[in-house]
C-alpha cells in the first residue's frame, strides 16, 4: 500500500512500515529506545512489534494506565522522571505503542523532554489510526477538559498496521468508525456513502478504507498544520462531542463514554445546527442522524444536564474573542468554519436527538 506523505513524515501501512522504522533506526542510531505503552497494548501489541525491531539500541518498555482519566500532566511528570532515571538524552527516540491517549500523551512527552526528541506513532486502534496519531497534535487533559495543554509537533513517521484491530472489541472499533464517518461528511461524500450502510460494509476492502480516511486528514493537515483556517473542519461534531464527552467523563454519576460514541452524538446535533443554519437539507440531515442511530447507541442527556454540558463549551480550544466557533456541513462532502450559533438552536438540537 502506497504511503501517505503528511507534512515532513511518512504514513506507512502494514508490513512496509516496519521495514521503513528499522531503516531510520539503522540511519540514526539512537542511544536508547523508549516504548510507551499501556497494559493492552502491553500485552496484545507489544510481542508483536518487538521481534520485529532491528536495532543495537537498548529498548525500555514504559506502562501507563490505559484510560483518559489518566491523560494528565501528572503521569507526564512520572515520564518525565523515569526517562531522566533511565538516562534519556536528545539522541534517544520514543515509540507510541497504544490507542489515542497514548499517541497523544506519548507525543507531548517526547516533544517537550529535553526541548523534544524525535517520536514514532505505532496506532492499535482505529481510532488512533485514523485520528490520533496522524497530525501532529500532542497533548493532555486539564481538570476534565480535553486536550487543554499540548504541542502541534510531527512524529518521525506513523505505520499503520490493521492486524493491531482483529481482536478489538466491538465498541472500539465503532468508536474509530465516528472519525472514518466524519471524514466522509466533511471532505468526500463518496467515502460517507460507503459507511453510511453500516450491514454492507465489505471488511474485506478495510484496509484501504483506512488508508482513504487517514489521507483526507492529511490533506486537511498539510493545508493547515497549525489549525489556523480549513484544518478546523475536523472539528466538526467535537465542539458539542468534546463538552458531552468531558461531562460523562467528569460526572460519577455517568459512565464515561469512549472519544466516538460522544463525537457521534455531536455530529448528529451540529449536523441538526447546520440544518437550522440553512446548511443542509432535511434530507440530508435525515440521512445522517439515521446512520449514526443505526451504529452507535442513543446516549441519555437529561434535560436539567444540557446546560451543564453548554457551559463547558466555553473552554473550546476553537473560541476566539469569548466565542463559540463551530464547524458546521455545508452540504454532506463541505463544511462552513468559524459559524457561531445561538443558545436556543443548540438546545433545539438537543431535542431533536431525544426525538
């Protein structure tokens, strides 16, 4: 399969990408390796890579815990000093072995020690292959809001490597499935037609599913690395998603839901706003709160919690002057940025999800 080239980096798929890292590891020698992983992707990912890697380089294995409760910068702190502990310097790499929340939290490590060293992304969901990992966004929580605190910096390279997803469960691959969906909606309707009927799906042509998502983000990403204009469509259905998402996440009363099952929520609400906006059609709308209906399970929102979760879009990372900006479907395949909307319309979207 053809790599995708993003910004300075290589995408590579399956098999050519493991030839491509042991090429850089023997160009580069490093002092030291460090793989960043959690306990699934310990114990499921890891056999996997290692006997895979060439290289004379010594090869530390570091473990967090999985779970976006833990993307803080505290377990950066405890990186930080285990990486000092284990002798890191400028000439030692990081490996990302894991799902969104390491990709993301083993990014910002790597691009902030030491004034950043060079780190690799080895995705073992479809959420993180097809999101997390490819753009160069690095980052942590703060107090419960997503991705408060970060850096925009590339990997050396990302390979995607879709055996890492044979045995993942059911809800984590429709969870990766919200941002496979959301590219089609914003940039190519062709590639939300061939998800939009969930049942026909012919996984057997997966791979190259994968390979069309990831390059619509990269060329969103290459146009705009630092999120200053059309990069911004990828935020679609996330302005809305990432407030519902930290609200499950924050409130123990809630049973925190994983990143797409909120962004699918969201996309269904900002889609209804960009019907009320005169953006789409009501069939179109139709057409795509259906979709999302048919995959992903209905989320109860209470009445009394929509304004509780409203207030939290005041910490969108997108407002700019004390606004809400949001990215709203200028048709399925287009997308209008930087559109504000009233109180009133987002509560009318809310209802129109519990309808």
């Amino acid at each position: 399969m053809v790599p995708i080239v993003s910004n300075g980096y290589s995408i590579y798929f399956n098999q050519q990408g493991y030839s491509s890292l042991n090429t850089y590891l023997n160009e580069n020698a490093f002092s030291k390796i460090f793989v960043i992983v959690d306990e699934n992707s310990n114990e499921f990912c890891l056999p996997n890579l290692l006997p895979l890697i060439e290289t004379e380089s010594a090869i530390e294995i570091i473990e967090l815990e999985s779970g976006e409760e833990n993307k803080t910068i505290e377990t950066c702190v405890q990186v930080w000093n285990v990486l000092i502990e284990l002798g890191a310097d400028r000439k030692s790499l990081v490996i990302n072995l894991g799902g969104g929340v390491i990709t993301d939290l083993g990014g910002f490590i790597a691009s902030t020690y030491k004034r950043g060293i060079p780190f690799i992304n080895i995705p073992t969901t479809l959420l993180s292959m097809v999101d997390a990992s490819v753009g160069g966004k690095n980052g942590v929580d703060l107090g419960g809001l997503k991705n408060q605190i970060g850096t925009i910096t590339n990997p050396a390279m990302v390979i995607v490597d879709s055996n890492y997803i044979e045995s993942l469960p059911q809800n984590q691959m429709r969870s990766g499935l919200a941002e496979m969906l959301k590219h089609g909606l914003i940039a190519k309707k062709s590639h939300w037609n061939k998800f939009k009927n969930w049942t026909e799906i012919d996984f057997a042509d997966f791979d190259e599913l994968i390979r069309e998502s990831v390059e619509i983000k990269s060329d969103i990403v290459t146009q705009d690395p630092t999120e200053n204009g059309i990069r911004k469509a990828l935020n679609f259905g996330h302005t809305l998603g990432h407030a519902i998402e930290t609200y499950f996440l924050e409130n123990p009363n809630k049973t925190s839901l994983l990143h797409g099952e909120a962004i699918a929520v969201g996309m269904i609400l900002e889609s209804f706003i960009s019907l009320e906006q005169k953006l789409i059609s009501e069939n179109e709308f139709n057409e795509i709160k259906s979709a999302l209906n048919t995959i992903f399970d209905r989320i109860n929102i209470e009445e009394s919690e929509e304004e509780l979760i409203m207030n939290l879009l005041i910490h969108d990372k997108k407002n700019e002057y004390g606004k809400v900006q949001f990215a709203l479907l200028d048709g399925i395949g287009k997308i209008k940025i930087n559109q504000t909307v009233e109180n009133e319309t987002i509560i009318q979207a809310f209802l129109n999800y519990k309808s």
